[in-house]
C-alpha cells in the first residue's frame, strides 16, 4: 500500500468520524440508548485511525518541506538542517505505515469487551483439577497487574483442590479484555509430578480453557418467558448464609437447553444478574463461535472455542519451561509465568496474529 493510498484511506474515514461526533451529541441520538452504544464504538474504533493518520500527515508534510529546502535553498546552513531532518523523519514513516495499515484492517468484533473464562480440568482426575486451579491462580495474578476486576460465577472445587470447573469474568474500564485474554482459549498440557503421585512419576495432565466475550445489555435481546429461574440453597464459599437462604440462581434458556447458575454471592440479586450476564454470554458466543470457526483455520493464533482438543501450550515442570505451540515460542521461567507474568507470550501472539492479519488483507 503506497504512502499516497494510505493517507487517502485514513482521509476518508475523516469525514465519518466527524459526523459520528456530530451525531454523538444529537440529543435524539441520546435518547437512543442502543443506537448512541453503536455509533459510540464506532467513533472509538476510528478514534487511532484518525489520529495516527493526522500524525502520519505531518511527517509527511514536515518531509516534503525538508525536501523542498534541500533543492531549492541556498543557504547551507539551512540545507544542512533539512538534511537532518530528512535523516531524522524518514525511518519512522515504515513504521508507521505499518501501523496504519493494521488499524485499517477491521478488527475482530467483541476485542473491545469485558471477558468470561471458562477452566475445566481435562484429562488426569485430580491432578488436571488442581492443574485446572493453578491456570485460574495464573490468570487471578495477571489480572492483578493489569488492574483488572475478577468476577467467579460458578465453581466446582475438586476433592484434592483446585477446580473441576471454574467459571470467571474478567473486566476492565480502560481496555478491551477479550482482545487480550482471546489466545488463551485451548488447551493447557502440564507434565509434572502430581502431588497425589507416590512413586514420583512424572505424567501428564490437561485442561480446557474457553475465553467468550461478554454480551451487553443490547448485544442479545431475551424473552423472560425463555427462561426459567430456579432458586436453591449455596454450597461452598458465602458464610453464614450458606444452606439457610436460597439465595443461589439457576437459569435455563428454554430454546438453546442452555443452563447457568451463580451461588458465589450472599444476595440472591446479585446472582442473578452475575447469572444473566453468563446466559448472555453463551447465548452472544453460539454467533461469535461461527466467526471464530471461520478465522481458526486461517490464524493459527486462535482456536475455535468449539474445538477443546486443541493443544495450545504445554508447562514443563521438570525443565521449568513453557511453550506455546502455534508459534513455538518457549519461556524457562516456569515459575515466574505461573505467577501471572505472562505478557511476553500474549504479545508474541499478538505480533503473529496480526501478521496473518495483514497476509489476510493482502489476499
């Protein structure tokens, strides 16, 4: 994509950008709660666009001046510093460029939202439990460093700890989580001796990890009478109201057979909107799936949330090492990743994604 058409592009998108301002102020508009969400995130997804297109625009007017100078100035000094400048500006126009031509490729719908995270120990009995709930740890301390909040929504402890199932939302008011936590879903390998193991023999154990978007407010439309509610008493964490009040929710969508319950809060309210969000979720995901089924065979950054046999990373305790799989990237910290630094492999993965993104786009 030459520099002319870039620049063309992102000029052109000037003239949506500034209506979408216009109509984000229309009180009519406002008053639509629904149309004002989407013309919102449309004017967000431009907002890098343009504003990098406007920076990308004075470099390139600030080097046809520096050109301009050098042919047609006479003074040396002069000449000489639109020499430096020329020297100066044009190694980042490359970059930049890049970086344009990646904003302009559109960018996978639901990046931008809050995440729900779905753990289950695979394969491996107690052992992939427990492995199930060192995964949920690693993900709690990763949220940690990035300020984000963890929500659980349902758990299912295993008899020796960790979890058969874990059910958790990931949110955040400053960035999209999805967008991040997306390379995640797969699953988890771990070779290491388990701590019900007497012989001291290494094995292997597994669990699946699946990553949704979570659906809004007016991103799945439901019918009340779709869904049934059934209250029951708590188990597990919630104090002194645990067994006494029915307080935990239970929620089946009577047309899809999908159910989905909350018993981690004391208030029953709570639950069930703890509750709605997961149904809308699952309900939103059964569309995403489609989307994501379509990319897998292309990117092999992602796994379609379908597709639970798919090994994606394997932790090596033995040798204190991790690899990713899809793009054979490998760390010998095995400790210090279990503990929540795990950026370097997401943003491996985000560099190799958006390289097919851009081999995508060229196709």
């Amino acid at each position: 994509m030459a520099e002319n058409t870039i620049l063309e592009k992102v000029l052109s998108l000037q003239d949506k950008y500034k209506s979408l301002q216009e109509q984000l102020s229309d009180p009519e508009v406002m008053s639509d709660m629904k149309r004002y969400v989407q013309l919102n995130k449309d004017y967000k997804e431009l907002q890098p666009i343009i504003t990098k297109g406007l920076e990308y625009k004075k470099l390139l007017d600030e080097l046809a001046t520096a050109k301009d100078i050098l042919v047609n100035e006479k003074d040396d000094d002069l000449k000489e510093m639109a020499r430096a400048e020329m020297a100066e500006i044009e190694p980042k126009i490359p970059g930049m460029e890049q970086e344009i031509k990646l904003l302009l490729i559109p960018a996978d719908p639901d990046d931008g939202k809050n995440a729900m995270v779905e753990i289950r120990g695979g394969t491996g009995g107690d052992e992939a439990a427990i492995f199930a709930g060192d995964l949920f740890r690693m993900y709690s301390k990763y949220a940690e460093r990035r300020g984000w909040k963890v929500e659980i929504t349902e758990q299912s402890p295993g008899t020796s700890g960790g979890f058969k199932q874990v059910v958790f939302k990931l949110s955040s008011n400053t960035e999209g989580v999805y967008g991040i936590m997306k390379y995640e879903s797969g699953v988890h390998r771990v070779q290491r001796v388990p701590q019900t193991e007497t012989q001291g023999r290494i094995q292997t154990s597994a669990a699946s990890v699946a990553v949704f978007p979570e659906a809004g407010e007016f991103d799945i439309e439901l019918n009340p009478a779709d869904i049934r509610k059934d209250l029951f008493c708590a188990s597990g964490p919630g104090g002194q109201g645990v067994n006494t009040t029915y307080s935990a929710v239970r929620l089946t969508h009577i047309p899809s057979g999908i159910v989905v319950q909350c018993q981690e809060e004391r208030s029953q309210l709570k639950n069930l909107d703890r509750a709605m969000e997961e149904l809308r979720t699952r309900l939103y995901n059964m569309e995403h799936q489609k989307y994501l089924d379509g990319i897998a065979a292309k990117r092999k950054t992602m796994v379609s949330t379908g597709d639970r046999s798919a090994k994606i990373r394997t932790y090596n305790y033995p040798q204190g090492r991790v690899t990713d799989h899809r793009i054979g990237w490998s760390m010998y910290n095995l400790p210090v990743f279990m503990d929540g630094d795990i950026q370097e492999c997401i943003d491996q993965l985000t560099i190799a994604e958006n390289a097919e993104r851009l081999k995508e786009a060229g196709e």
